[in-house]
C-alpha cells in the first residue's frame, strides 16, 4: 500500500471517530462547553490509540472523576470567596496556634468568605470550627494516617475525598481568593512553597499569602531569615518576591491583610498583550499618573489607563461587566511589584 494510502485511510478513521463522538453529543448542541467536551471524548479514544499502559488511564481517569465532582460541589458557590488555610494537623486543642486558628476562622467568615482546609484535624479542625460547618469546604485526601474527616465536616456535602494529592492542591488553589499558612510540617510547607510558586511564576493571579504564628514563636520568621539569606542572598529568587507574603502573629492582621486586598481591587486577567485589573471602585486620573511614575519599570510599551468596562476581546464576563478597569502592559515577571501595585490603588482609594 503506498503511503499516501495509509495516511489517507487515517483521515479518513479519524473523521469515522470524530463524527461518532458529535453524535453522541449531539443532544447537547448548542450547550456552552460542547467542543471542549468533544476534545475530552477524542483524547479518550487517542489513549486507545496509543496503546497507553492501563496504570496511565487508570491514574487520568481518577483524576478526572475527581475533578469532575470537585467542580459540581464548588459550583454553586463559586459567586463567594474563599481562603485556603493549611496548618499542622498534630495542633493540640489547647495550644495557641490552634485557638489563633479558630478565631481566624471566625471573623473572616464574618467578613464573608468561606474556608478551606484538608478536613482533617488540628490547625483544619480549628479554622473550619471557627468558620462553622456552613462556612467551610473539607478537601480531604486518603492516607494510612491523619486522613479522617474532623467532626465539623463529617457527613458535609461540602467534603470531598481525593486519592491524589495533584487534583486536591489544584483545588486549593483554583477556588481560593487567598492562602493562610499556621506552623505545619511537610504538607504546609509544600502548600506554602507551591502557592509561591504558582504565583511567581504568572501561574495563579496575586493572592494574599499570609503566614501566621503565635507572638510567643518566630517560626516563620525563622522560615523567612532562610528564604532572605539562602535565596534572596544567592541570587536564587529576587528581593521582591518576599514582597509575596505577609507574616503576622496577630489574627486581627491576618483578616485585614486579606480583606484589605480586595477592598477597591478585584480580579485580574490578560487579554492579549494586557494585564486588566478589575477594579470595585473607580480609581482617579492623579493615582493612574503616579502608578506611570513609580511602576514605569515594569511596563512594556504603554502606559498604565483607565477603562470604564470590560474591553472588546472580554468576553463571558458575566457581572463582572459593569466593573471598571486598569489596563496595562505589565511584563509578566515581576510579581512582586504587581502586589505593590494592588496594595498601592488599595491604600490610596
């Protein structure tokens, strides 16, 4: 057979197997995700193509269950925010990191966001106490040890079980509006050092990320002398990415440091070459003039201006629509400048 043949014979099956996936779905025509789904089903039958060792599907079928079911849960409370906080679950009740973490929990439920936690014990079990069982999220993960469910989310709707740790930290951090760390062992660390990551790296939007202690400790004082001297001093991360936490040891600071950060800021996407604030409040023409002074050196061509709604390549903005912008050509690396440029219309507003 020439070649020409075999390549036309694939065509041709690839067309088979593309027209028996739209009709299967064709009950759904005209539904929002109809193509992404068609793309899901085809990668599905790509895997048999491949001949993809069981162990692979199985892992990414997992994954996508989880997921799947994940994002039903969070739906209809997508419209609040919420904070993620992680901690030591080994916290004893009567410690003072346990009660700081249960007042966390309250008053920045009464400020309106939701919690969530892994669901377990200590540090969880506090926050989501204090936030209340209506108040919270349990994202929790099956381990030999430490894996059950603490007594405030028990039975919730709002628990859900992961087996891997990849779609739970994904969770964390794709409904969160901000990140709040108390002393942990491995599992906060690597939450924290993610949550960095993800945001030094353009990888999340700017978050708050806030590292609370007990005023009697300095743990993370300890943990930021390190990242000061063995990571900023060798050149390994700039001095302005410290400028992507806050630490506190006052649970007062810790409420404000999130709450503040969305007092006249709001979200924030690119669109093309732009970076789009979304902003809750209009900001004045002297402070968009003062931002061109100070944070010119982040700046591709252009200049920092204001827009009074959503810009024409915007679209499913839904109520976001009526909110005015700040459009910029922000140069997608320094991250930690464009926190300063949140904290600074926050300050001045």
């Amino acid at each position: 057979m020439r070649r020409g043949s075999v390549k036309s014979d694939h065509m041709g099956e690839s067309h088979r197997e593309h027209q028996l996936i739209l009709d299967l779905l064709s009950p759904f025509v005209g539904e929002e995700n109809h193509d992404l789904t068609s793309e899901l089903l085809q990668s599905s039958v790509n895997l048999l193509r491949d001949r993809a060792a069981r162990v692979d599907v199985k892992l990414l079928n997992k994954a996508v269950k989880e997921l799947r079911y994940a994002f039903k849960v969070f739906a209809p409370y997508r419209h609040l925010r919420k904070v993620s906080a992680f901690g030591s679950a080994r916290t004893g009740e009567a410690s003072e990191e346990y009660r700081m973490a249960f007042d966390f929990g309250r008053k920045i439920r009464e400020h309106g966001f939701m919690v969530l936690t892994g669901a377990g014990s200590g540090i969880m079990e506090a926050v989501q106490r204090g936030a209340g069982r209506d108040g919270g999220f349990g994202l929790n993960i099956r381990l030999p040890m430490e894996q059950q469910a603490n007594s405030t989310m028990k039975g919730d709707a709002k628990l859900i079980t992961f087996k891997y740790f990849f779609t739970r930290k994904l969770m964390f951090v794709k409904e969160t509006s901000a990140i709040v760390c108390f002393p942990g062992g491995f599992g906060t660390m690597d939450e924290t050092f993610e949550a960095l990551t993800l945001v030094q790296t353009g990888k999340s939007y700017v978050i708050p990320v806030v590292l609370v202690q007990s005023p009697e400790d300095d743990y993370w004082q300890s943990w930021d002398a390190f990242i000061r001297r063995h990571m900023v001093g060798r050149g390994k991360i700039s001095a302005e990415d410290t400028r992507l936490y806050h630490i506190t040891d006052n649970v007062n600071g810790a409420v404000d440091e999130v709450v503040r950060f969305y007092r006249v800021y709001h979200s924030m996407r690119y669109v093309g070459t732009s970076t789009v604030f979304r902003l809750n409040y209009p900001i004045s023409e002297s402070l968009v003039q003062q931002l061109n002074e100070e944070f010119r050196d982040i700046l591709n061509e252009g200049e920092f201006r204001l827009h009074p709604g959503p810009l024409s390549e915007e679209t499913g903005d839904g109520e976001l629509a009526s909110l005015p912008r700040l459009v910029f050509p922000f140069n997608r690396q320094n991250m930690g400048r464009l926190r300063e440029i949140v904290d600074r219309i926050n300050r001045a507003e």
